[in-house]
C-alpha cells in the first residue's frame, strides 16, 4: 500500500477496516471483509457498508476530522508529538483511543513518540489516555471513584468530560453550569447532560464535570455523530450552515429519523436563543445511533455566550440568513423558523409559549445554582430578560391582528404567567 500514514479503526471492540493517507495526500477507508460479513453498523451515517474504498480527496473524511481535538487539547498534543498543528492525521493516530462515540483510531506502528511534560499535571493528564476531544475549551477525559473525579488513565475510558477553566474567558465553566441548569428549567421533557462544579483531583480545584452520554455506567461505547459528521462538513465548517439543516436532515430521512424531533430540535433551539447561547453550531447537537435508527442525543454545550460582549452573533443562520445578532432574532424569525422545521402552526404556538411560561423556572434554576459567583448569574438573568423584552415588543410590532390570533394571544398570555408584558401585545400570526 502506497501510503504514509495508516491507522486500524475500531467499531467498539470489532475491527472495522483501515485508515491511510496516501502519498499523494488523499485518504481512504475501507471496511475490512470480517466487518462487512458480520452484519455489524456502519460506523458513520456517511460511511455506508461497502467493499469498494471510501475516498476523501480533500483532508480527513468529515466524520474522522470530527473526531480530532480542537483548541487547548489539540496544542497540547501537537507538542507532545512535536507535530505542526494542521497534522490532524497524526494527532488522531497517536491520540485515537478514547473518541466521542464507539469508534477508536490506533495506529499499529507508531513511528513517532510521545512527549509529554512531566513539569506539567494538565499536560500529563490530558494526554495520558490518548484520547481526543473536539471543543475549544481546555477539557480532558475523567472518571469518578465513589465521589471523587480524577483524569482518566492510560488504559481506561473516561466516563465524564472535565472542562477546565479558560484564561480567556473568566467564569465561562460557571456559566456553562447556569445555562444548563436553565435550559433543563426550559425544557423540562427533554434530555440535558447532568453535570457538577468539582474539584478534579491533582489538577484544579475547580473544573466542571459533564457525565458522557456516549459511555454507559460501565464505560461501554454508545455510538453518535454530530450533526457537523451527519451533514458530511470538516470540522472548521461547522458554523458554515443554517439550523434548518438538521431540521431538513432529519426530514429527509424519515426512514431512520423521527418526525417528532423537530419538534424537539425546535424548542432547544429556542431555549439556546433565549439563554443567549450564540455558540450553538453543528458539532454542539448530535444524534444517537440506535438499533431503530438515529435519536437526538441529551443537549450539550450549553452557554449563554452572550453574556461576552464579543459573542453576539448566532453560531448559525436562520432561513438562509446568517451572521444575525442575537438581539435582531424576535418571533417572526421563530415562527418561519418553526416552519421550515415543518411544524404546524399549533406546534409552533405550543412550543412558544411552553418555553415563555417557563422562563420564570429558568430565572429559579439560576438563581438557586451553588458555587456560581453572583455576577454571572446576574449576567444570565438579564440576558434571559432581555430576549423576552425583545419577543414581546415585536410580537406587537410583528404579527398580524386577527381573531384567531388575538384568541392564541389571549391562550399565550396565560401561559406567560407573571411575564406580563406579553399581554400587550396584538397577536401572533402564524
Ligand atoms: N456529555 C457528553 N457526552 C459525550 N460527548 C460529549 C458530551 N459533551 C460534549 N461531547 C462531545 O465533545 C465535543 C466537545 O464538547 P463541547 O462542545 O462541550 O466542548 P467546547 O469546548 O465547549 O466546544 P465549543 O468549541 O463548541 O465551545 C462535542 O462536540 C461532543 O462531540
Ligand atoms: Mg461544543
């Protein structure tokens, strides 16, 4: 084989097929014939079972270059292989074994070694695991021992992700607690990863652990894909759609699919635009592989970015337009959003004013969060004000007066309980 690099790709514990770079740059992955004969899963959405090889003429085929680590994780590991930094190809061979979701990348014939600095615990518990993360925030894989969370070692699977905090962006791990606990608040019939403000042994005394949804109790791999490897996207594309496009993804293939979870993938979406989530891009929403086919996965990821000035603009676009600040989204983008999910009118109104009667629940949920300095919270609350503020002028401004939508009003305001502002509006149009 005419090839530089080349890795052994697992599907939990089965051998899948091989990894390689050819000489010329391109990649290519090929199911091994014991995989194919087996009856076992495709290991992406857009790696269908097949003999033939799948190619990738431009970089890493997008669910492998998914899969490699971003940021803070991604330095350190491109130092402690003295690579340069775009080498995603090595990073992932020296770094594969414990990846989002049930595949792993090893390679059986390292030609580099591992540095890693002894003077540095992050350093040393982050990359001892050889695992990778994507995100920007520096985080490495954790395990919990009775009630203590340490790194994950060399040869185990981490069933939490610890994020540690950013010198960038100061309280960003409180802030992530708060949202989250806000967004369950909003959206009390869908599933939020469970996660706790804790010490993490030998390396901070504060980190904020998010227990996997990819990891059973036991550490075994559950499968999933964010919607940036659904879509077929590179890693560095996934602000480069319109949240549409999952809602047309999961429309399209109905066969796998559920309807239903438009309706689901709505109301998150909702409740980011609500808690001032600018951050909400493709790799930040996924789905489960099932043996009936893909369900979205618990929400993660959730932080009221706009709480920084410089985070304004929506992570993604909405009807083809991109770049919208959060403050210009009012209901007419909600509802045409609503519409291009495929949603009825009803279920547009209901999922409006399910999320506007909880908003109070949300302001609650922030406000009893422990170990959350005051000023976050504080931030929080006034950017989940602010939208509502918002909402209720252009309702007014927005919407079309008719009697069936001056009785949904009325049907509305009651649910908004003590936001009372809702009342003077004209209606809402659908
Ligand atoms: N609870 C979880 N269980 C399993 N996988 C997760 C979980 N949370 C996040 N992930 C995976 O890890 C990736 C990085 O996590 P996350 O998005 O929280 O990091 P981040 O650094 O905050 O990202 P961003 O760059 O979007 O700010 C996600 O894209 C997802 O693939
Ligand atoms: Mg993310």
């Amino acid at each position: 084989m005419a090839s530089n690099l080349w890795g052994n790709v697992y599907y939990k514990n089965s051998f899948a097929g091989i990894l390689s770079q050819e000489a010329g740059g391109r990649y290519i992955f090929t199911y091994d014939e014991s995989y194919l004969h087996h009856s076992l899963p495709a290991i992406s959405y857009t790696l269908p079972l097949q003999v033939e090889p799948h190619l990738s003429e431009h970089g890493l085929h997008p669910f492998f270059d998914n899969l490699c680590a971003e940021g803070w994780l991604k330095n350190a590991q491109a130092r402690a292989l003295s690579l340069r930094r775009g080498d995603r190809f090595s990073l992932l061979l020296a770094f594969g074994k414990d990846l989002a979701g049930a595949v792993s990348i090893l390679d059986p014939d390292p030609i580099r070694k591992i540095e890693i600095d002894h003077n540095d615990p992050d350093n040393i518990a982050a990359l001892t695991s050889r695992s990778s993360l994507s995100g920007i925030q520096p985080k490495l894989g954790a395990i919990k021992e009775g009630r203590v969370f340490r790194p994950a070692g060399r040869d185990e699977r981490a069933t939490y992700i610890a994020k540690l905090s950013s010198p960038t962006l100061p309280d960003i791990l409180g802030l992530e607690y708060i949202t989250t606990r806000a967004c369950a608040a909003l959206l009390p019939k869908d599933l939020v990863v469970e996660m706790t403000l804790a010490p993490l042994q030998g390396i901070s005394k504060r980190a904020l652990l998010i227990k996997r949804f990819d990891r059973s109790e036991d550490g075994k791999q559950i499968h999933f894909e964010e919607f940036n490897q659904l879509l077929g996207n590179h890693s560095d594309d996934k602000y480069e759609a319109c949240y549409e496009d999952m809602a047309d993804f999961i429309i399209q293939n109905r066969d796998i699919c559920l309807r239903a979870e438009c309706d689901t993938l709505f109301r998150r979406i909702m409740a980011c635009i609500l808690t001032g989530n600018t951050d909400a891009h493709l790799k930040n929403f996924a789905m489960e592989h099932t043996h009936i086919g893909l369900r979205l996965t618990p929400c993660y990821d959730l932080v009221g970015t706009a709480c920084y000035r410089q985070y304004q603009t929506l992570a993604l676009g909405i009807e083809g337009i991109r770049n919208m600040t959060i403050g210009s989204i009012g209901p007419k983008n909600i509802v045409r959003l609503g519409k291009l999910f495929g949603l009825p009118d009803k279920a547009i109104m209901l999922a409006v004013s399910d999320l506007a009667s909880r908003l109070n629940r949300a302001h609650s949920a922030v406000k009893a969060s422990k170990n959350v300095d005051q000023h976050i919270k504080e931030k929080l609350h006034q950017q989940i004000k602010k939208d509502g503020t918002e909402y209720s002028t252009q309702l007014g401004l927005t919407c079309q007066r008719s009697d069936k939508a001056a009785q949904r009003t009325k049907d509305l305001s009651a649910s908004f309980g003590r936001y009372s502002w809702i009342k003077s509006t004209d209606g809402f149009s659908l």
